[in-house]
C-alpha cells in the first residue's frame, strides 16, 4: 500500500506532548531469582539491561505518538482505520478510505523475553511475523504455543483475527496464549487488559478484527522448545475414518499437533506430531521443506500414500525439525500456489518449482494474488463446523465446487460470546467445588478450502452464486466462516451467528463506536461496487490473461517480500544436543 500525502502517519504527531511513559516502571522486570530475563530485539539478543530499557522506552514513545494522533481524530470527531503494513486477509482492499489511516507498522519489535518454569512468555508488539517471532524464541529454546503456519502472519493480526493451527486443539486459538495486551482505545486511552483487568475487552477483542481499538503489545505464552517433530501420517481412505483417527489423536496426551489433508473422498493422510529431542526409533528418516529442492509438504504425504501398501494400517514416520514443521505449508502456501502454475499455463515440475522458489512462498502468494485480481474469484476459506457434519460437507465440496485437497485441523473452542467461530450451542456451566466453571465443549473442526474452478473463474456471478450456496450449506450444518475471507452474508444474517448486542455495548463502553469500522462494515463485501469495479479500465485490463499474471508478478516482486524468506533464520537453527536422554 503507497503511504499517500493524504495519510496521517502516527510517528509524526499533530502536536508535540511530553512523553508520560519514559518513566513508568518496567512491566516485566524478574521478580524471583529462578526466573530469567532475556531482551531481544526481533532475534539479536540484546547484552544488557540497559538495551532492554531502551527497548521498552522506544516502545513508550511510539505508543504515545500513536495515542496522540488518535485523540485528535476522536476530539474532531473523524472516524479513521488502521493500516498495518502488511495482511492476510483474502478480502478485495477497500480503497475508498485514504485519509483518516492509522499507520501501526512501526510496532514491529521483540521486546523481551522471560524463561521461568511453567510461566514463560515473551512480550513482543503486534506487527512481528511469526518467522522473527519464532526465531527470537528459538534463540532460547522456547517456542509459542501456538504458530501460524504462515511465515507472514503477525502477532496482533493472530489475536484480533481468527488464527487456528495445528496445536489449536490443545491450546485453543492463538488469543488463548496470551496473557495480556496493551491497546489504545478509540479516543487515545492506552489501557491495559488481561483476564483481570478488562477482562471483557481482553476477550471481546479477540477476533474482533481490531474494531475496539488498537493493540500495541502483547504478552504471549511461550515452552520448552524441542529439536524436532516426529511426524506420524496415517493414511485413511474415507472421511470417517480421518475423523476417527483425529478423535483419538486429540484424546492422547503425548499428542502436540493435529491436522490433515485429504486429497480425494477415498485418499488422505491424519498427521500427529509430538515434540521430541530425540527420535522413537533410531532409524527414522529427517525431512525438510524450506530449501527450493524440498518437496512441498502436502505433495510429499501424498507420495507416502502412494508409495506405502494399499492395506497397511501402520503410520509412516519421519522427524521434521521444530522450525521446519512449523512453516512447512509456507512454499506453495499450503497448495493454493499450483494455481499460479495453472493460470499461466506454464509447466509444474520439480525444476520449475525450485526455479520459481522465490514467487512460491506465502508472502509473495499473497502479493501477486490481490495485484493481479484473482482473489475476486478465487475461494480462500476456513470453515468451522461440530464433526458430525463435516462428512456431508466434504460430499458438498466434491459435488458443487470440485476442490481438493482439503484441510483438517481440529479446534478447541473459545467461551461464549466470541468473534470467532463457535459450536451454535453455547457451552453451559457447572458447579465445581463452589466455583462457576465451564463444561467442557465439543471440538470445531476447520475444513480448509482453497482453491476455484472453471466456472468461477470465468464468471464473477458464478463465483458469487457458490460464495452465497456455500455460505447457506454452511448455516445448514451448523458451521461458521473465519472472517479473513470473503463475506457475503446480509447485515442480519451475518448478526444471527454471533451475539450483537454483546458486541455493540462493547463498542460504547470502550469508545469504538463511531470511530472504528465495525466488524460488519470490515468483513462484508459489496457486491454493487465488486461489480462497478469489475468494469473499470484497471480491472479490465486485469482480467485479459497474462496481463493480470504479469502485474502480479511486478507487484509481487515490487514488494520485496521474497527478501523474508530469504533472510530466514530458522532454517539453520542450531538445535540443541544434550548429552543424554531427558
């Protein structure tokens, strides 16, 4: 996004004010001797405690300059929106707002990080990535409980968004993880908010999509890191059988991470990872998948499948190291990145793959892909349903849309009333030992789906008839969608999944109402103006093949992002050899 004349950026404040933070106490100094305290910035750890307080102190004045800018938009009663500098989100980009932007990419620095038995965190703001995230935990053999399997994808977008991965299971969504925020509020307040204090913001505002304010920092959850993952991939041949598999997965202890794909209604693979230092047997084979020689992860389980014996029940395993699991849908962004090889007719084969590396990483992906016009009719969608519907759904994915693969992912649900995706019966309470506790819900499952056909391709009607037919099956099944992607729902049936006057009296208490878009006004897409813009020069210059390609390309190149990947630490992480088994 080009930073116009037009933006206010908040690192140049309308007025110059002193600087109340500079001597506010330091928030997460040790306060036992059995804790230790490592300062960090992004992954250079940092000699002294005197470069963590410049850390914090760098961090006090940005959130002031920040929290002044938005004061003076609330006190002229303007309403503005936030820019963070980068996205994830598969939603057309409304560019009808280029004033009145809120620029929070500067928020992107490792603070610190506390190792301390059964406590230790690290405290870091929104816009770090999850690689430089991963790689400043690393540093100390400490990793967040849970990853994003997208490199790109920051810590703020994790908690004001929808962020399910393969340890979701255990530990719940990403927000779940954290212990605390900071955030500025609508009118220029920074507040604090944890389970404690402002416990209906800390919660409220996750999966919110950042319309009840600001986030600035964040506390997160981080363990014990292990060398690798010892990767199970249990071939099934049906639905029920995946869903078997997983339930039993999820119920074993020694279990960290769960997902699967299935390739066909007959084909697929339920992957069980357990965090390891040391293989079960001494023979299993190593596996990785960031080098541009690497097979993509999905393609390499599928040629498992087809290499293993039609009537074995046994699993196949590998050790993935830590870092390489964690980010192994990252080249090829899961399998969405075949389609750029289709669209531009051009051969998929190893050679061009490791040829093309650079383009096939998920940042790139997603450049190219909002540049070049194809996120219009392309569907990028995580599903959330109970189990018991997700055999139908698969049946109604083959049948309508003809996509495949599809993912997996088991969920652990977030109480009531919440953004995001939720059971359509709300978790009841029960008494234990005198205290009002929660019962135990039922897991979601995610059922990843990316991908298009030749129908939607061709025609923007076509890819909005099977957005508004998915959507109803959806209702129908008692699911929901994660709402990074494209919305199409009306205001009241949007409002029908999730509780509103909850939400809106949230909005008044903390000030975001009138100020900040709603999550409605962010999500939904209008379908009068997708249409306008369709018959645009622009767009229609977009949609003659390769002119379209073409510019995503530039663009793609033009945003550097390939550099990230590059640059990537994790890759060579030095992984820890105790002398003996633990």
């Amino acid at each position: 996004m080009s930073r116009a004349r037009s933006i206010l950026h908040w690192r140049f404040p309308l007025r110059s004010t002193p600087n109340p933070f500079h001597t506010r106490p330091h928030p997460t100094s040790p306060t036992t001797p059995s804790s230790t305290l490592i300062y960090t910035r992004y992954a250079s750890t940092a000699s002294s405690s005197s470069e963590n307080d410049a850390a914090f102190t760098r961090h006090a004045a940005k959130v002031e300059k920040l929290s002044q800018v938005v004061k003076d938009f609330y006190t002229s009663k303007e309403k503005f929106r936030i820019y963070h500098g980068s996205t994830n989100s598969t939603r057309p980009r409304n560019h009808s707002h280029k004033t009145n932007v809120v620029d929070t990419s500067p928020l992107n620095e490792v603070l610190s990080i506390v190792s301390k038995d059964n406590r230790s965190h690290v405290v870091v703001e929104p816009n770090v990535p999850m690689d430089r995230l991963v790689e400043a935990t690393l540093e100390h053999n400490l990793i967040p409980k849970v990853v994003m399997e997208f490199p790109g994808i920051t810590v703020g977008g994790g908690y004001a968004g929808t962020s399910g991965e393969s340890s979701s299971f255990k530990h719940g969504f990403f927000d779940q993880t954290i212990n605390n925020i900071e955030m500025v509020l609508a009118d220029g307040r920074v507040v604090n908010a944890s389970t404690q204090e402002n416990p209906d913001l800390f919660h409220g505002a996750a999966g919110a999509l950042g319309t009840l304010g600001i986030t600035t920092k964040v506390e997160l959850q981080v363990v014990p890191a292990k060398r690798y993952v010892e990767v199970e991939y249990h071939p099934v041949t049906d639905v029920r059988q995946a869903l078997d598999l997983i339930s039993i997965a999820t119920s074993d202890k020694s279990v960290d991470y769960i997902d699967g794909i299935l390739y066909s209604q007959t084909s697929g693979a339920i992957v069980v990872g357990r965090m390891v230092d040391y293989p079960s047997r001494p023979d299993t084979p190593t596996r990785t998948f960031s080098r541009p020689e690497d097979p993509w992860f999905y393609m390499h389980v599928q040629s498992l499948l087809q290499a293993s014996s039609p009537t074995s029940s046994k699993p196949i395993v590998e050790l993935v190291p830590l870092p390489e699991y964690l980010f192994r849908y990252d080249r090829g962004g899961f399998w969405v990145g075949h389609s750029a090889f289709t669209h531009l007719h051009f051969p998929f084969t190893a050679r061009t793959r490791r040829w093309l590396d650079d383009f096939l990483h998920t940042r790139m992906l997603y450049s190219a892909l909002h540049a070049s016009g194809q996120s219009r009719t392309y569907l990028v969608q995580d599903l959330a349903m109970p189990y018991e519907s997700v055999d139908e759904f698969v049946k109604y994915c083959d049948r309508e849309l003809g996509i495949w693969p599809l993912w997996l992912c088991p969920l652990k649900q977030s109480r009531g009333p919440t953004m995001h995706p939720h059971y359509p019966i709300q978790q009841s309470s029960v008494q234990v030992e005198g205290k009002q506790e929660e019962s135990e819900m039922p897991l979601l499952m995610n059922v990843g789906l990316w991908g298009t056909n030749p129908t939607m391709s061709r025609s923007y009607d076509a890819f909005l008839n099977a957005n508004r037919a998915l959507e109803q099956k959806l209702t129908d099944l008692g699911g929901m969608k994660w709402l990074y992607a494209h919305t199409y729902y009306s205001k009241s049936e949007f409002w029908s999944q999730f509780d509103e006057d909850w939400y809106n009296n949230l909005r008044k208490k903390y000030g975001a109402h009138g100020y900040l878009p709603s999550v409605y006004d962010k999500v939904h897409i209008d379908v009068d103006a997708q249409k306008a813009e369709l018959n645009t020069l622009k767009t229609r210059l977009l949609n003659i093949w390769p002119l379209g390609a073409a510019w995503g390309i530039y663009k793609a190149i033009q945003s550097k992002s390939y550099i990230e990947a590059r640059k990537a630490k994790w890759r060579s992480w030095q992984k820890p050899t105790p002398s003996s088994k633990q």
